[in-house]
C-alpha cells in the first residue's frame, strides 16, 4: 500500500487537531459564560422546534433518558426552561423555552456543535454523506465501539 507523503499526512493531522482545539476552546467558553454547548443545543432547538417532550429532547441530542432528564433539570434550574405534563398524556413531560431561555439562545454565539448541527442539516445529501463517511473512517481509525 503506498504511503502518504509527508505535507499530506500534515496537512491532514493539522486539519483535525485545528477542529479538535476549536471545540475545546468553545466549550471552555461556554463553561466560563456558565452553560454547556449541549444546553445551547437544547435552547437552540426549542428555539426553532417549540415545545417538545424529554423523548425528542433525547433523540435530538443522543443522550439517553436521565442524561436527558438532568440536563432540563439544569436548564429548568436556571430558568431557561419549564416543564408540564402532557394533557393528553400524563406520562408524557413537554419542556417550553422560558423568556430567559428565548434570551440565552438568541444572545449566545452560534459556535461549537450547536453551529455544526444547524449546518449539517443545511447540506445536500450528497456532502452530508461525504461528511458521514469521513467520520465513519475517523471513529474506524480511533477504534471507536459503535456504541459511542
């Protein structure tokens, strides 16, 4: 098998880690204003979605049920969030964006994986794909288990 030449295999390491390091340095950010990326994703799709159950929540951010739960708990804490149950469904909790939360979300930087997530879903198909398969070979290359 051929090897890549040396300013391939740098360019193609600079590459990752300049994304490795701008994440990191986003979230510290984002710890030091007091909210995690994962909460501005969360105001950020109440923002645009509405009202939505801790189930959607869920599968919006790939987290399981108490992640979940304690997230909006946190949000909930600090007065970003309300929940109710469902008055169809009295098992079924609905999280509401508060003023405050309606707030934090217009005003905080669109960066991090809160940016990523908004322009994914803005691709073609055939980028976002491309996209899939580069990080399938990255996960592949990190012997990273699928259920990560």
């Amino acid at each position: 098998m051929a090897q890549a030449g040396p300013d391939l295999f740098t360019e193609t390491i600079h590459a990752f880690l300049s994304v490795y390091r701008y994440l990191r340095r986003y979230s510290r950010q984002m710890h030091e204003e007091g909210i995690s990326g994962r909460q501005i994703a969360t105001l950020r799709y109440l923002l645009e979605a509405g009202p939505r159950t801790i189930g959607q929540l869920r599968d919006y951010l790939y987290l399981n049920d108490s992640s979940t739960s304690e997230l909006v708990t946190r949000l909930e804490q600090a007065g970003h969030v309300s929940r109710a149950r469902a008055e169809a469904d009295s098992r079924v909790v609905v999280v509401t964006l508060t003023p405050a939360g309606r707030e934090t979300a217009l005003k905080t930087p669109l960066q991090g994986i809160p940016l990523l997530r908004e322009k994914l879903q803005a691709l073609p198909p055939r980028r976002l794909a491309r996209v899939r398969d580069v990080l399938a070979e990255l996960r592949e290359l990190l012997e990273i288990p699928d259920d990560d």
